[in-house]
C-alpha cells in the first residue's frame, strides 16, 4: 500500500515539475508580439552602420539557446532578420568585448549596457535608446535575466 501511494504521489510531482517547465517555455512562445514584416527589417537593413550574424556554434549555445539571424545596427535601432531560440525574460545588452557563455557574460555584465526586452522571436526590431553609442560597444548579447542564461550573441565591430 505505501508503494502505491509513493507511486500515486511522485507521478502527480514529475506531471507538476514537467508542466510547469513546459509552461515557462511555451508562454512566452503564446504571448510574444508578432514578428515584423520582412520588408520593413530590409528597410531597416538599408540604414544600418554594422551587419553581423548570430551563429548556432557558439560555445554557450544548445538545442534551448542559440541565434541564427542577420543582425544589423544603426544609430536607432538593432534588428533581427533570423530567429533566437523562444524563453522568458529576453534582454539585449551591449558590451565592449565579445562573450559566449555564461561565465564570460556574468564577468563583464556589470558594465554592459541594457539597450531592451526582447520579446519576440523572429524577425525583431529593437529601438535604441538616444543615450547610447553603439559606438561605443562592438557586440549584440541576448540574454535571459530569469534563469541567467546566455542565448546568443554576435560581434558587430572590429
């Protein structure tokens, strides 16, 4: 009889666990924004200072983190003609030395500089805000604040 009731009462825990891990992915999948139209990014492409790419070989990436995107950025904006692995909690940072992993992010991140909240994607937009130079920064981080997880990233300056 115990055994059953072990049995009975770790099944319900592991239907618990796996829903709500289930659930923390796929919501932000429901509830994110719809992607911008292709024409408006390749607008946006024609103004841009820098062209990069975010890679799926990038020593941080796996199946739940990663980017596979042309990026471009200009004075006002960064956008993103690829996709970046679904999550919770998505920011852009900017930082003055390339990172790909968690640890290399975590060193620097005190003086990277937030641009946004990433909350689509595929095929975004992000708006800069007027107090920061991309000129000063050479690399695009994406990464997600909830779980400290480095999703992705892409040198856009020598």
């Amino acid at each position: 009889m115990k055994k059953k009731i072990i049995l009975f009462i770790s099944s319900y825990a592991i239907v618990f666990v796996l829903g709500f891990g289930l659930g923390i992915y796929i919501l932000p999948i429901l509830t994110a924004p719809k992607s911008v139209d292709i024409d408006r990014i390749i607008k946006f492409e024609e103004n841009a200072l820098y062209k990069t790419s975010f890679v799926k070989d990038l020593k941080g990436s796996d199946l739940f983190h990663w980017g596979e995107a042309d990026v471009s950025v200009s004075k006002n904006e960064i956008t993103v003609n690829g996709s970046i692995a679904p999550g919770p909690d998505y920011k852009l940072y900017l930082t003055k030395e390339f990172v790909e992993e968690e640890e290399e992010f975590l060193s620097i991140k005190d003086n990277s500089r937030y641009v946004a909240e990433v909350k689509t994607f595929k095929n975004f937009v992000i708006t800069i805000s007027e107090d920061i130079d991309i000129n000063d920064y050479n690399t695009i981080v994406i990464w997600c604040e909830s779980f400290n997880e480095f999703i992705t990233a892409a040198k856009y300056k020598l």
